[in-house]
C-alpha cells in the first residue's frame, strides 16, 4: 500500500511522540543522584601544555628561519635583471636604476605600481667600490667556498 508524503510524516510524528513520552515516563519513576566527579586540571597538566606550546612555536620559528636561508642560499648573483642603484623619497617610494639587457632604466617604485620613467642612453658609473662591497650572504656563501677548497 502506497502512503502519501502527509501520512508518512503523521506517522513518523507519532512514533516519535510516543518514544518520547514513553522514555519521559521512565525518567519519572527512576531518580539516580548524580555522582559525577570532574577531575581538576593539576600542575602537571599546565606545565605539559605549557612545555607543548614552546615546543610548537620553536619548530615555527626554526622552520621560517630554514626558509628564509634556504631562499637567499638558493639565488645567484647570475641574474638577468640587476638593481644598479636605488634611492629612497618617502617611506613607499623608491627611485632605482634597473640594468636588463646591457641597457639601464630608471624605474619609480610606489605601493601602488612601478613605471619607467627614463631609459639611459650612457650607463650610469657606478664607483669601483660599491660594484665590489657585495651583501653579506655573498661575502659569508665565497668565505665557505674558499674553505671548502
């Protein structure tokens, strides 16, 4: 016998009603005192977290540190596009001269974008002693690279 979306739900109704009042009814008659005793967090508990958290935030750092020395270990001074010179005009903006494809361009530098704003015609000279003072990173990875040998 088929039954309609509206008597299946009435029925399904009921059920539940009367398993309801049914487990009402013996909640009534039985009366148990409630015993449950919670456990207190111990000193114990609070140092092994306590210990957990630098234990986590240890591996963060150390793992952001890899990361960031792997990144500068990782790049070569073999680079297509060099940054000659660069000057600061506010706290956003910066001036630099770009060298790509033996020519130089001087690039402004926002927040919001960059532009070209002058291609050189001569190359800029740049002093012989800026061209050879190199970052640290370079002068630490050619001091591990002359040990090495």
């Amino acid at each position: 016998m088929k039954r309609t979306f509206l008597q299946q739900l009435l029925l399904t109704g009921i059920a539940l009603g009367a398993g309801l009042v049914s487990t009402a009814r013996a909640e009534e008659s039985v009366t148990v005192p409630s015993l449950a005793v919670t456990p207190g967090v111990g000193s114990g508990d609070v140092l092994s977290i306590g210990v957990s958290m630098f234990i986590v935030l240890g591996v963060i750092i150390v793992l952001g540190w890899g990361y960031s020395r792997s990144r500068f270990l990782a790049g070569g001074t073999n680079d297509v596009i060099n940054v000659v010179a660069t000057r600061a005009l506010g706290p956003k903006e910066r001036l630099l001269v770009v060298e790509v494809a033996d020519q130089q361009l001087l690039v402004g530098m926002t927040s919001t974008g960059v532009q070209t704003l002058h291609v050189l015609d001569k190359p800029v000279c740049v002093g012989e002693t800026t061209k050879n003072a190199t970052g640290f990173a370079s002068r630490l990875r050619a001091a591990f690279r002359e040990a090495g040998k």
